[in-house]
C-alpha cells in the first residue's frame, strides 16, 4: 500500500468514526468544522487520485453526479404494511390473535400471558431498505409497491445518520444485512425548507413527510445532500447469516454497528405495558423533533414472528397504534370558493395560522355548502380543526359559545368566482359547478392537472408559473404547451424568469412528450377517467388511433386475461363523448399529435424476445471498474434482463466485479452463467 493509500484510508476509517459518534452515540467528539476540515483533506487527496476511488467514502456524503431516472429493482424479501388500530380494545384483540396464533394459554400462573413485546415510535417518514454487503452500503431501496423499489442509492448516501460502512463487532458482521427504517425529515428543516420556498413563490410542502418524499425523489444527489434528512432503523429484510433469536437482540446489534435505533424503543412484558407506553409516549411525543403518527408493537422473538407469518399485506406480529388526530383553536377569518379542473366550486375556509400536527395550518376544506349548512359556519367563528399527519385539514365544529351576536349565517354562492357565470348543482350531488369550459379559473386548473404529477409530469411547470403564463396570454390550451418554445422572449420578460429557468421549464416539457398515453389520458382530466382507468384502456388500444375506434360499448366491457376491466359505463361514456366531441377532444387531441406527443403505449408483459438477455434474471454482485451498480442494472434492464438481489436456482446469470462473496460461490456452486467484467463489456459492444 502506498503512503497516500494508507493516508486516505486512515482519514475514511476517522471521518466514519466521527460520523458515528455523532450520529448514534450523540457524542461527537470533533466540532462540525473540525469534521468539515478532515472530509475536504480526503476529497483533495481523492481527487488527485481518482484510482483509490471507494464509492463508500465519507465524501459520497456531498452527492454523486445527477441520475437521468430510477430503476425499479426487486425486493429480496417484500416489504409489507402495517395494520392500523385506533383504540385499546383492538390492540387487546390483536394480542388475543397473537396468543391464538401461537397456541399459548392466555394467562400464566401469575395470570400474565408470558410473550414479550417491543412497543416503539411509528416514525412519519419514509419507507427506505438499505442493503450492507460485507459491511458496506451497496445498495438503498423505496419500498415502491412492496415487491419493487427505486434504486435511491445515491440519495441515500448523502444522509449523514445512514452509516456508509460499518462498525464490525466482535463476533463480525454478516455476509448480508438489508437493514429496513424509515427517512424523514426534522421538523426544523421542514420549516427552514418551506420559508425557503416561500421566499422563492415555490410551492410549499404539506408535511415533513411529503418533504422527505420529495427530496428523496431528487435526481440530483448534491440536492439532496442540502436537505438535512434523517433515518431511524426499525426491522430487517434479508439477513445472512442470520444469528438474532429476537428483534430486541437484533436492534441491539446492529445499533453497535453504527445504525440510528431511535430512543424511545420499550420491551413490554405483556399487551398492558404495551399500551402503558402508548399513553405515556402521547405526552413525549409532541416534544419531539420529528414527527411520529403512533406505536408500533412487535412480537420479539423471531420464532414466533415466524409461526405467526403475515396476510398479504401486513404481516401477524406487528400493529400499529394511530393516535387521533390532533387538534387545535383558531378563528376562520373568511370563506373563499375554489374552482376544479372539472369546474366544481368548493369553499375553503381562511384561517388565521395555527400550529397543528407538525405544520402550520392556514386553510382547510370545508367540502361543499351542505357541510357549512349542517356544521353552521359563519365568518368570524372561533372554530375547533383537526389534522392528522398527512390528511387534509379539517374544519371539526363551532365553538358557539364564542360565537359573535351579529354573526350571520353563509350564504351559498351564486356566480362563478372566476367567471362570473351561472352555477348549477347536479341531481344527486353535492357540489356546485361552473359550466363554462373556458372558465379561466378551470383553465389554470385542467393545466395544472396535465402537468403534474402522475399525469405529463413536467418538470419546471408547477401551479405558480402556470398561472403566470396563462395570465400572460401564453398559455390556454394543452397544446400551447408544446409551442411554448416560439415564444422565448416573451417567457424571459415575465418576473422571476432567466435563461436557466426556462431551459429547464423547456426540457421538462421536452421530455413529458415521451410519457405515452396512459399518462396523457390521466392528464386530460376527462371527467371519471383517473390513471388506473388511463392505463387499462391504454394498454388494452394501444394507441390512440385504435382507442378512437371502439365503440362506447367496447369500452364498458372489454376484458384482460378473461376477466372484466372494470372500467364500466360511466368511464366509457365519458371517454366516449370525450374521444367524438370535435370542439373538445378531438381537438385536442389533433393539437397534441401536431407536436409529437407520443399518443401510443408500450405493452409491458411482452417483453422483446430479440434483446440479448431477454426474460432472464440477473444477479450483480461484487464491485466494478467502469460502472456503478444503478447504471449496471439501468443497462442490464436494456437488454431485457429482470435484475435481482439474491442468488437462487432461478438466476440464469451472475454478473460479477472485484471482492464479490457468497453470491458467486452460489452461483458456482449452481453452475450458473458467470460473467465477469470484462466480458459484460464486450456482450455490451
Ligand atoms: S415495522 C412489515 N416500525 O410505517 C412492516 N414500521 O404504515 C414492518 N414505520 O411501511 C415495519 N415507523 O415504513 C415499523 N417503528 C416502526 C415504524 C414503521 C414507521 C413505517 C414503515 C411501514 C409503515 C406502515
């Protein structure tokens, strides 16, 4: 080993140690500008020798280049939800089932049913599965529908309580050890975060947790790295060797290792103690500096976790207590009519600013005028409202007793509060609406929709600067979307708008041409149509030359895989109408087509039998020379392969780089395929 090897490695083995110090023991030994100095000292010496690059030092702390998107990659073991109890007569009966589940008598001789619990904080964050081969950090998960999750591996390395190595025990670390806790967001850097954006007129984050979410979701690393995130551990995935017998011994363990074990984690010896530390944690809980929804209580002992096994959704041994929500006093100072995408009009009511639930709250819903009616809100009330974690505010009840003598009772609204025209209320529904399609207010609405989200998803064009540009006179119609580049210098005169700005707004719209068209059916926003209808429909016609073909008919009652879509009447006919109306859809469809929105969609179960490693499942182990492993499994994907975590007689291929372990004696010992790097490169050539 050379002297500067030596010396860069013995700064690593210093700056994880700090890292450690502060971050899980709380006693850190260096000032923070002390650490800063020692991390720049290893990030020059990295830098003048790129040859002793570790993706696990210290200095991936400062984030990685920026990633193009994310890869889906499998869970080795799913990752389930919890169920949800609301009171102590169904954590009682959940503790019956368990007892029941486990064959054990329901008293003891001291009439206490001898099985121990682990009753710990519910943390309000996100889900994250961090996978530590011989020690290290190779690869970090989102728990995505359970089965797979994005690679945020890059992301994950920038938050400072996630150990990149680890502290070997004694008695060594295991081969493997997929760590499973959740990421969230200090309720102080949520505040700092949303003052920021508010200066900025960048939309606000409800709740620490949809701040955690977003930044996660970053594709920027450097990004993410100025967002102070945190992660506490709560569970395992796949563990090998395995040699914990209880979740008490395990998170003991892997705390001395370097973990972040949050603090308030209780043994109970019975369901009583449980719910003791439920009620006393109520109390602890709003002091926090993050933000919790509830308790989880365990079943420790991994053998009975074992026997008790999990439903599809959630596993046996482990509920979740919710506390309600919480709730808080202000006055609601007015009330303001909203208008949809679809032209409903819903009051809202105006409150002055209360702290509830982690978050100030200004506005909440008050759903339609048979609510204020039933609830007798007036202006100038003194009102009770509620919030839990990530729901909508609500407006609770009056507080008639505070309630002032000329106060007089809401008056329905009469005229559209964009437009100014007529409203009318549908048989059977509750809501009132503007009829008027080109209703400016709607037409800010529809846009919003097309572009968030889940729909076009276009980068650069939030509520704010679609407001802008429809106030301008750039913006009315969907299309105008698409020839927004013609009028770049008009774009530049607008407030708070340079160059970079609109390049990234003009990328962003660029890009969203390529979503195909279940996104664009979901973004429509034709009334009943949402994105789980979108995609059926879209991948059943394919395109939207066959889709305009089918017959309302066709549409209610066309099946996949034998059986019903469940699209029904009331989506065809709406698709329908939509699809034929020449003042509407078609229109806009013709618009959409003119600038190259990709209308068709890609059949995602016929995979293309002519790629290289078409319907075969890779495993990647090991570390490589040209490639990290999110572009490795970016580029295996391309080629058609399903890429796994772990080695079993159903891989076909193992990819393998430098210091690979077990899974490539797996693998020779199951004879699979084997390639090495060398020989990935050239099948790639
Ligand atoms: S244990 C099988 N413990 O809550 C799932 N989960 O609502 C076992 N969560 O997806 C998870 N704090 O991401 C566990 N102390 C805790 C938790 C916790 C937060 C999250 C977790 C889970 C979600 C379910």
């Amino acid at each position: 080993m050379t002297d500067i090897q030596k010396q860069i490695e013995q700064l690593r083995r210093e700056l994880h140690r700090h890292n450690h110090l502060y971050y899980s023991k709380a006693k850190p030994q260096i000032s923070d500008q002390a650490y800063d100095r020692l991390l720049a000292q290893l990030a020059e010496l990295e830098q003048a020798h790129p040859e002793f690059h570790s993706p696990t030092s210290p200095t991936a702390r400062v984030g990685g280049e920026p990633i193009e998107g994310f890869v889906t990659v499998d869970h080795a073991v799913p990752m389930l939800s919890i169920s949800n109890t609301y009171d102590q007569k169904e954590l009682q009966a959940w503790h019956q089932r368990v007892l029941g589940g486990l064959e054990l008598p329901t008293v003891d001789l001291f009439g206490q049913a001898e099985i121990t619990y682990l009753a710990e904080p519910k943390i309000d964050g996100i889900a994250i599965s961090l996978r530590y081969e011989q020690g290290k950090l190779v690869q970090a998960l989102t728990r995505g529908d359970g089965q797979r999750g994005d690679d945020i591996t890059a992301a994950a390395k920038t938050i400072r309580s996630i150990p990149l190595e680890l502290i070997s025990p004694s008695e060594g670390l295991p081969e493997i050890l997929e760590v499973r806790g959740e990421v969230y967001m200090p309720n102080e850097e949520f505040d700092r975060i949303n003052q920021q954006r508010q200066a900025m007129e960048l939309d606000l984050f409800a709740n620490p947790r949809n701040a955690a979410a977003g930044t996660l979701k970053l594709k920027n690393p450097k990004k993410v790295a100025q967002r102070q995130l945190k992660c506490f551990a709560h569970g395992l995935g796949l563990v090998k060797p395995n040699p914990y017998l209880c979740y008490a011994d395990y998170l003991a363990a892997i705390k001395n290792m370097g973990l972040p074990v949050n603090e308030h984690v209780k043994p109970c010896k019975s369901i009583d103690e449980a719910w003791a530390f439920i009620e006393s944690f109520e109390k602890i809980r709003v002091t926090l500096s993050y933000a919790t929804d509830g308790v989880v209580v365990k079943v420790d002992d991994f053998a009975f976790q074992k026997m008790l096994g999990t439903t599809a959704k959630s596993p046996r041994w482990c509920i979740a207590y919710k506390y309600p929500a919480e709730q808080a006093k202000t006055t609601l100072t007015d009330i303001t009519w909203q208008v949809g995408k679809g032209g409903s009009v819903t009051p809202v009511a105006e409150l002055e600013p209360v702290f509830v639930a982690g978050t100030t709250v200004k506005r909440a819903t008050l759903h339609n005028m048979d609510e204020i009616q039933r609830k007798d809100i007036r202006i100038g009330d003194r009102v009770i409202i509620e919030k839990a974690g990530e729901i909508i505010p609500q407006v609770v009840e009056v507080i008639l007793a505070e309630r002032a003598d000329d106060s007089k009772a809401t008056e329905a609204i009469t005229a559209c509060p964009s437009c100014q025209g007529p409203l009318h209320r549908e048989e059977d529904e509750a809501a009132i609406r503007c009829g008027n399609p080109q209703c400016p207010a709607q037409i800010c609405e529809r846009l919003i929709w097309f572009a968030g989200r889940g729909q076009m998803n276009i980068d650069g064009l939030g509520d704010k600067v679609v407001r802008q540009l429809v106030d301008a006179g750039l913006l009315r119609t969907f299309g105008d979307i698409y020839t927004l580049h013609e009028h770049t210098e008009s774009i530049l005169k607008l407030e708070r708008f340079a160059q970079t700005k609109l390049d990234n707004l003009l990328a962003g719209i660029e890009q969203s041409k390529q979503r195909g068209l279940a996104h664009v059916l979901a973004a429509l926003g034709i009334r009943h149509v949402g994105s789980k209808a979108a995609l059926l429909i879209a991948r059943q016609y394919g395109n939207i030359e066959a889709l305009a073909q089918a017959t309302q008919e066709e549409l209610a009652n066309f099946e996949i895989d034998g059986r019903k879509s469940g699209i029904g009447n009331r989506i065809a006919q709406s698709l329908f109408e939509f699809l034929h109306d020449p003042t509407s859809g078609q229109r806009i469809i013709a618009q959409l087509q003119a600038q190259e929105v990709n209308l068709t969609e890609a059949m995602p179960a016929v995979a293309d039998e002519n790629l290289l490693l078409a319907n075969k499942t890779v495993v990647i182990t090991g570390s490589f020379e040209n490639w990290d492993r999110h572009t490795l499994t970016e580029k295996l994907q391309a080629l058609g392969a399903k890429v796994t975590s772990s080695v079993s007689k159903n891989t076909d291929l193992v990819v393998t780089g430098a210091n690979p372990g077990s899974k490539l004696a797996k693998a020779q010992k199951l004879n699979l395929e084997i390639w090495d790097e060398p020989t990935f490169n050239s099948k790639l050539s």
